[in-house]
C-alpha cells in the first residue's frame, strides 16, 4: 500500500519515470496515466446529490494532503478526477497517495 511519509521537497522535486510509477498504478483499481503526467479516474454515481457528496469527501481529502485535483462534473452525476503535481508538470508520489485515499 502507499504511504504519505513524503515530504514536499524531499520526494516530488522530479516528476517520476514511467519505472516509478508503473508499479503504484498496478496498486490503484480504475486509474490511467495520461502522457505519463496525469492520473485519472471517473465515477458515475446514482444522482447529483451523491456525485455532489463525494467531490466534498475528496475536496476535503485533498485539502488533509495539500494536495489539489482538478475535479470535473458532467452530465450531472458523473465525476472525473485528475492529479497531478504542478510544481514538477508531471507524477509525483503524493498523486498515488491521494489517489489511494480517494479510492
């Protein structure tokens, strides 16, 4: 399982090489890597309230990590979700760690 025992400067001055984050996307159900920079998920959901109720669970998730997602709301009640470590333009571990504590 990930771990968040990364620290902001110490692990995420460098986006990882696919060999990095080859095996922590093997751990995640649902996720693809999009140009070896994004991780990406969607979620369809039974209504616009329970779509609703889990972009705050994940808002708050995030905020817990300082760590940011685009979020994404379409058609209602279908979510999307991409992680990406800005500062690097690129995959870090914290994306794989928020990742695992949204799933």
């Amino acid at each position: 399982m990930i771990h968040n025992t990364i620290m902001p400067d110490q692990d995420n001055a460098r986006p990882l090489a696919k060999k990095e984050w080859s095996p922590l996307l093997q751990e995640l159900a649902g996720w693809k890597v999009l140009n070896g920079k994004r991780l990406r998920k969607e979620w369809a959901f039974e209504s616009f309230l329970e779509a609703i109720a889990f972009i705050d669970r994940v808002a708050w998730l995030a905020e817990e990590e300082w760590h940011h997602p685009d979020i994404f709301l379409y058609n209602y009640r279908y979510v999307q979700i991409t992680l990406s470590t800005h500062a690097i333009d690129g995959l870090s571990k914290k994306d794989f760690i928020l990742a695992t504590k949204i799933d």
